[in-house]
C-alpha cells in the first residue's frame, strides 16, 4: 500500500449520452476507480469551453478529462468533432504554458464501455498523480 | 438567493454502504443557500418524496438538491416530485452518489468526501438555476413527400393510410420514377410494373393524397412542425383535370423526332407525349423546347384534335403555398454519366449500353417491345459482356467515378445475364467483376443459379478496354484466377454504372438545412439508431437519396420514414426541451459562427432595431435560436466569440460554479 | 532472407511513392496490359509481390524490361494504386543492387546481332563487367 501517494484532484467532463452513462455502467458493475475523479455532467463533449478546463487548472486542478461519445456516433451528429479540435489546440496552449500533456485528456467512451471508463480513470489518475501538484495555472487572486 | 432543500438518499444500503450519509446531509447543510438538509432510506420512494413535498412547503423552498443515484435513472421522478411540491420542475439537481461514488469507491472515508464534493456543486449549480418552461408550437397535421418514386410512393401512402393528408411533388410528368423503367426485379423476377403500377393507381385514387407532377419544390421555411414550402407547379399547357389521357394528340403531332427520355433515347416521342402508358396522372405534357405552336405560334394540331379541349398553349408556371408539419424527401438516384470513359467506349458505339439501358431493351414496352436486340443494327447479339463497378469503388477518380459501393450492380447483372440464358441460350454471357456482392435475403442463390443453372461466364478480373471494330467490339480483359490476357469479340457490352443522388438533392438540403455528406447523400441523425431522420428535426429520408439501396430496402425505408411521420403528425402540439441555447442580443455581434456549427440550423439572424443608450434607435443583426428546432447540445455556446450565446439548463455561469465547488 | 526482401520492398515502396495496400485486386491493370504476352508477372502481380514482399522472383524477372511504361495501368487504375510507378521502382532496385544486372557480360555475345551498333556492344560490356 502506498499510503503517502499524492492525490490528484482531477476533474471529469462527461457528455450525457455516451460518456455519463458509460460512468454510470462502470458503477453497476461496480467496477473500482479512484474517488479523485469528480465527473461534471455536459449535453455533449461540445458544451465544454476550453474556460471551464482554464477555470479548474487555475483553481487547483491536477488533471482535466473530457470524455465523448466516439466519433460518428455523436448524439448531436458532429458535436464531438468541434471538441476533437478545440481540445488539441487548447491541450497544446496549456502544454505551451507548463500544463503538461499528461495532465490533459480527450477520450471517447461509449455507453456500454463501462470498463473501459473505469480503466480509463484508473490509468488517468495514475498517470496525473505521478506528476504530483499542478500549481503552474493558480490564480493568486483566489489563493486561498 | 436561492432557498435550497439537500435530500440525500441512502439507497438500503447501496449508498450507506461505503457513504456516510449523515456527515453528508451535514456537511452539505453550511452550504450558500442551503436552508434545510436531511438523508432518508429511500428518497425515491413515496415516504421520500413526501418528504421533499414536506419540506419544500414548510421551508418555502426555491431549489432541491438530491444526492442520490444518476440522474438518469430518477432525474423525472424528482422533476415531477418537485412540480407536485408547486415548484419548477426544473429547479431539481441530482448529485450522483451511488453509480459514480459509492458504488465505484470502496473506502468509507473517500467515498464520503467525494459525495460531499458532488454535493456541494449540485448546490453550486442550484444556486443559479432558473425555473425553465418548455415551449409548445402546434403541428401542421399534413405531410410533403419530394420525389415520387417507389420510395415516395410507399411513404406517401403509408401515411395516408393513417389518415394524414400527404402531398407528392413529382419533378417529371409522371410518378413512378426509376422503378417504372425496370424489366424484372430480382430475385424473385417479378415484373416491375406489375408490382408497381397497382401502387401507382393507389395513390391516384387515394383521397389523402395529392399529386403534384411536373412540380419543383421551389423555397422552404420554417421548421418542424410548422414549414410553409412554395411549389413551382411547371406549365405543361395541358389542363391535367380536363384531359383524359387518350392520347390522340401524341398519335397526331407532327413533331416525331425527339429523344425519348422515359427509354433512355434509345427511340422517340413526339412533343406532346405521356411517358408511358400505365403514367400516374394519366395526362399528356407538351414540351416547349420541341412544340412548334410554342416555338414558332404555328401548328396548333394537338388542340385542334383534343375533343376535351385540353390544351392551353397560355399555361404559366404557377406557384403554391403549402403548409406541411413533416417533410420526407425521396429524390432517389440516377446512374452515372459514362462521358468519361473512355476505355469501354460508351461514346463510340451505340452497342456499348448502361444496365438502365439493358433495362429498357428487355422491357416488353420498351423501344425493341422486349426483343434483345443490339441498337446498332437491330441485330441478336451471341456474345454479350457485362462490366462491373463501372465508376463504382473508384477511389482515384473523383471527376470519373464514386469511392462507394453502389450496391445494386451485382444482383441486376446476375438478373440480365440469368435473363439472357434463360430466354436465348444460345448467347455467351461473361460478368466480368471484382468482388460480387450479395447479402440479402435470398440474394446468393440467385447469383449462384445464374452461374450453375444457368452457365453465365463470372470471371473474376477486370475488362481494361473496348474497341469497337467492324460489328464487333473487342473486349480485352483479365481472367486473374487463369492469369490469363482474355480478348472477347462481343456483339454487346454492358456497363454496371455507379449510380449517385439526383441532381436536385443539393440545392434541397439547401432549403432544409439538412446535412449531406460528400457524395451528396443526406445524412441520417444518427447512422444505425436514426437511420430515417434527418438530424434536422421534421425532415425525413426515403430510399436512395441517404445511401444506394436496392427495391426491398428502399420500400422498408419508406414505410419507416412515414411511420416517423405519423408519429409526429398525431401529435397536436410539439413540447420541446427548454434546455436550449439562448442568445443575448446585447452581447451579440452578429458574427455567424453559431449559425455555422449549428447541426440543425436552428440559429437563423434578424435584423433588431435597440435603444441605444443616447436614445437613438440603432438596427442591429443578432443571432435568434428557434427554441423548436434547438437540441441543446451547446456547440453554439463554445464557438460564440462574445460570449453572447448561452444554454440553459447548462450555462457557462453553472458548469464554473460546479467547477469551482469541485475545486475548491 | 525474408527481412531482406521485406526491406527492398519498403525501399521500393518509398522511392516510388507508391501504396501498394490501396489494390483490391480487380485487375484492371493486367486487363489494359498491351504488353501482357510478354510478361511473366502482370501488373496486379507485381503490385501483390511488392505488397507481400515476395521481391527475389521480380528483380530476377525479364517482365521488368517488358514493361513499356506506357502507363495505361496508371491511367485506369481505379484506386490509384499506379502499377508502373512499382514496376519501375523494382526496375530501380535492380540497378542499385550492384553485381545484380539481369544479365552480366559473359551473357552480351550471345545477344549479338549484326544490326547492334558497335558503340552498344562497348557500351554493355563496360556496363555488365561491373
């Protein structure tokens, strides 16, 4: 066991139709992850403004995943093709600002992919706790 | 401020199981806002819910808060729990404590603290919820079918036989379309027009339906629901309820030489003419490009003969305004021009034909009245060669050919060559393919009889060129399983042409903002689970303009589609979802971004006259979201550069609180 | 022996700029062949050989000199596969391969006919003495 490993706070995008059912199928099969993921539920991985990434790396955040239907599958038709580009560009700007590539992450999970959200969340989480505290985005204003 | 209920639920012990749902409901208590928290076995059960009614009465509550299983599993249950209360329903968050913590963490002290966590940005989100009202528009109970093919043909009727009034606009003379120039379909060789033209008169004598022939679809507005569509009605100086279809005018006019597009060219009609003899509306059409009296004012023959005094060499176009609730489209296809190939020498010899051509020559009313015989000398061809994917799969060719499949070649070439055998075996038959593709229901068999049954020559490999010499055409071909160079003198050769959407389908999906994909298919709202909708909502996709289909599949689209219909046609009025974009038309700079990335083209921009701060009135363009067409997926809200568009239910301010209390 | 074949091919497959995985074998190239009789592999052959890294029996082969690059595969080619573009980059291969002419000096007297300039006959001794 290792008791002094550093917790992540990391923060989960979920769209409603793929993603946040593919999380809910991972809790019915009771499939373990870490509780250091905190998901927020969107209508669609398109919904999510690069400010709300911006918003939790400044206020604390050690990792920032967005997850989306596949693509072709879209509830929205074309919905996850806005975010596939939004997010390189915006993963490449952080990563230009000190937000390391590995603090960031765009995948696409189905809703019958329980598994592989909660493998996706385990090897995430693994990946954000490695590089310890994220401080390189904080907002002094609102340091608490 | 907000006054806002927590209700956490233990669900048994599914929750209380690895959440403590007492230091939840008091953790959760010091929240801003909150006025009242308290956990209880069940929320969802009736002692729940009176629980939440209870307390939303005695504490005059404005938001609720329940921590407890997805929000897909009780968000309505909660949502009617809170408009029973008296309150809008949609001032119900759910905290997802049991699929996404409890059930997923096993340790006490961890699952505790996230459930707190997801908690306190349920009240975050609470605290700038806004009761939301959903929108009602009422629905135009009639239906437009474009295309009057056998796809629009099964949808139309489909639909009137639910009892829905149903318009068919129908750009030639007749209904029908391609179906109605086949010979047998396979694999079962039924005629086509027997199966066809009893459908025909259906629709003629359906009081449901209306006809509109010799029509275009001319400008759509509006949306689901509620569209209002102008058709071009094109002047055929025939009055259609006058004539009666005898035909004597096609027997007398004097002008006989012009091609007759119903056979393809391969023989002629006169100026007035009905396309075929079976033709629904039963009406004759005098085409202006070929009429003397329309050309030159000298003739007047047709008049003179029709006794029911039909012709009107004034007819004008005319235009109809029509409103309709849901518009199916089912403008079909067409095969592609061979102009470009060359090597089969399609353009060099009238002995080198399309498979529609085939058609026509071996249809009992076509221009040989179903003899084989080649259009050059009118001559039984002995050897006939078939080419497959002719443009088909064609990735390299883009101005020639289609990447894609067309799907029907290989079962109409085994139709022509089994044909062939069948009534002259004294002909050689070669099919010369590449793959030969068969999935469908009692679709191998049939391939399978034409080679054993009947002796149709498949090779597999390519023809690489003909060359018409003599009253022959040589056919130089690959035989790749013999590794042999063939070189075939064939009396006929038959190119599969790939077939594609019809020309008219682009500027339509225009009008429809429909989407359509490279090759100008409309696309479907979703590939397998939606495959008859358009993602534009009230529009709907029948036969072979959303993909190359063959007779069967087509027909099950069709009734598919009008099932959709009349599944919105009952309805008397459209409750939509009020978690829709909004724009604020002070932030709003006119821009066009959302109208762009909308998938639904439900942002459309007017032109607003403000009140500006030094009492001037400027007129400015702001974006405007039909709250009826909106899905809410929010693609408007990311790509507005100001900020002015938003979407509620899921606003920015929201999501950043949520953010923010998971943060914090 | 197999590695080796398998990184002419690649060699191949880069200097001539052709995919040979676009194929789906459906002939055409053979089909449009004028010099087919001529030839021990066809077109869609070389293309399926340069695919699978079968390369030994191509360099060896004459069909290599038959090839007229005439291009008429090229120009038919539904998928854009471009057969003569192959069969010259294995025409390309050979010549780089040093010592491995498809023929060598003891084979030029036998070909000797009355009609080759002398300036030839020179020319593919100096050639294949290499």
């Amino acid at each position: 066991m290792q008791v002094n490993k550093y917790r992540p706070l990391i923060v989960a995008f979920c769209c409603n139709w793929c993603s946040y059912a593919g999380a809910d199928l991972a809790g019915n099969n009771r499939l373990n992850y870490p509780a250091d993921v905190k998901i927020i539920r969107v209508p669609c991985s398109c919904r999510v403004n690069p400010s709300f990434v911006l918003r939790a790396f400044q206020r604390g955040a050690d990792g920032v995943i967005i997850c989306g239907c596949h693509p072709g599958d879209c509830h929205y038709t074309s919905g996850n093709y806005y975010t596939r580009r939004r997010m390189a560009l915006l993963f490449s700007m952080l990563d230009y600002l000190g937000i390391e590539r590995e603090r960031t992450r765009l995948e696409w999970v189905s809703a019958a992919e329980g598994a592989k959200f909660a493998a996706t969340m385990n090897d995430f989480a693994e990946q954000v706790a490695a590089l310890g505290e994220n401080k390189r985005l904080e907002d002094l204003r609102c340091k608490r | 401020m907000q006054r806002i209920g927590v209700f956490v639920c233990w669900c048994g012990s599914n929750i209380a199981g690895t959440v403590d749902v007492q230091a939840v409901s008091d953790a959760l208590r010091n929240e801003p806002g909150v006025v009242f928290s308290t956990n209880y076995q069940y929320m969802c059960s009736q002692a729940g819910q009176d629980i939440i009614i209870q307390a939303v009465k005695e504490h005059n509550l404005t938001g609720i808060v329940v921590c407890s299983c997805s929000p897909r599993m009780h968000e309505a249950t909660f949502r009617k729990t809170a408009a029973a209360a008296g309150l809008n329903p949609y001032m119900v968050e759910i905290a997802n404590i049991r699929e996404q913590c409890s059930w997923v963490h096993k340790d006490m002290a961890s699952g505790t603290e996230k459930a707190i966590i997801l908690g306190k940005a349920a009240v975050a989100k609470v605290n700038l919820n806004a009761p939301l009202t959903p929108g009602e528009t009422p629905v135009t109970k009639r239906a437009l079918v474009i295309g009057g093919g056998i796809a629009g043909i099964q949808t139309a009727l489909d639909i009137a036989d639910a009892g829905f009034p149903v318009d068919i606009v129908e750009k030639n003379p007749t209904i029908g379309g391609k179906m109605a120039q086949l010979d047998k379909t396979f694999p079962t060789l039924d005629c086509a027009a027997c199966i066809l033209t009893p459908k025909m008169v259906d629709v003629a004598q359906n009081d449901n339906i209306r006809i509109f022939s010799y029509s275009e679809v001319e400008d759509i507005k509006g949306f689901v629901g509620n569209f209002d569509v102008k058709i071009r009605k094109k002047a055929r100086f025939v009055k259609e309820d006058i004539c009666t279809g005898c035909g004597l005018c096609t027997e007398k006019c004097p002008v006989r030489k012009v091609p007759n597009e119903f056979n393809l060219g391969m023989d002629n009609r006169r100026a007035i003419y009905i396309p075929f003899a079976q033709a629904v509306p039963k009406v004759a059409t005098i085409d202006p490009d070929a009429c003397n009296m329309l050309k030159s004012g000298k003739c007047g023959v047709c008049s003179k003969v029709c006794t029911a005094g039909a012709i009107d060499y004034k007819q004008q176009d005319e235009i109809l305004d029509e409103k309709y609730g849901a518009i199916v489209v089912a403008t079909g296809f067409n095969p592609i021009s061979m102009d470009k190939f060359d090597e089969y020498a399609y353009n060099q010899s009238k002995d080198v034909i399309t498979s529609l051509e085939f058609e026509r020559l071996t249809n009992a009313a076509g221009p040989t009245q179903g003899k084989l015989l080649r259009p050059s000398d009118l001559k039984h061809p002995h050897t006939i060669v078939f080419v497959q994917c002719v443009g088909s799969r064609c990735a390299s060719c883009a101005e020639k050919g289609k990447e894609y499949c067309s799907k029907i070649c290989c079962m109409y070439t085994a139709k022509h060559a089994m044909l062939i055998r069948d009534k002259y075996p004294d002909t050689e038959v070669y099919v010369f393919y590449i793959d030969v593709r068969t999935p469908g229901k009692n679709f191998d068999e049939f391939y399978r009889r034409a080679v054993e049954e009947y002796g149709v020559k498949y090779i597999k490999g390519m023809v690489g060129k003909v060359v018409p010499e003599g009253d022959k055409l040589k056919v130089q071909a690959s035989d790749l399983i013999a590794g042999k160079q063939l070189h075939i003198d064939a009396d006929l050769v038959v190119l599969a042409a790939a077939i594609e959407p019809d020309k008219s389908a682009r500027p339509l999906a225009t009008m429809l903002t429909a989407s359509m994909d490279t090759n100008d298919f409309f696309t479907e709202a979703h590939p397998k689970l939606r495959p008859v909708e358009s993602p534009t909502a009230g529009v709907f996709l029948s036969g072979a303009c959303q993909g190359p289909k063959d007779i069967p599949e087509t027909v099950s689209q069709a009734s598919a589609a009008a099932a959709k219909v009349i599944g919105l046609l009952v309805k008397d009025k459209l409750t939509g979802n009020p978690c829709v974009a909004s724009a604020n038309e002070m932030m709003c700079n006119g821009c066009s971004t959302c109208e762009r990335v909308c998938p639904y083209g439900a942002i459309t921009y007017i032109d607003k006259e403000f009140r500006m701060p030094d009492r001037t009135v400027a007129t400015r363009r702001v974006a405007q979201v039909n709250p009826a067409v909106c899905q809410g997926c929010g693609a408007c809200t990311v790509a507005c550069m100001s900020g002015a568009m938003d979407l509620r239910g899921f606003m920015s301010s929201q999501i950043i609180a949520e953010v923010d209390a998971i943060c914090k | 022996m197999h590695n080796d074949n398998r990184k002419i091919a690649d060699e191949i497959i880069l200097r001539s700029g052709v995919n040979p995985r676009k194929c789906m074998k459906c002939g055409k190239c053979t089909a449009t062949c004028p010099a087919f009789d001529r030839m021990e592999y066809h077109p869609h052959q070389f293309v399926y050989m340069v695919e699978t890294g079968d390369i030994e029996p191509l360099l060896e082969s004459k069909s290599l000199y038959t090839c007229l690059s005439c291009f008429a595969c090229v120009d038919r080619c539904p998928r854009g596969v471009e057969p003569a573009k192959l069969v010259e980059g294995v025409r390309n291969a050979v010549i780089r391969q040093q010592g491995k002419n498809h023929m060598t000096a003891d084979d030029v007297p036998g070909k000797l006919d009355s009609d080759l300039p002398q300036q030839a006959i020179v020319s593919a001794f100096r050639k294949y003495t290499k």
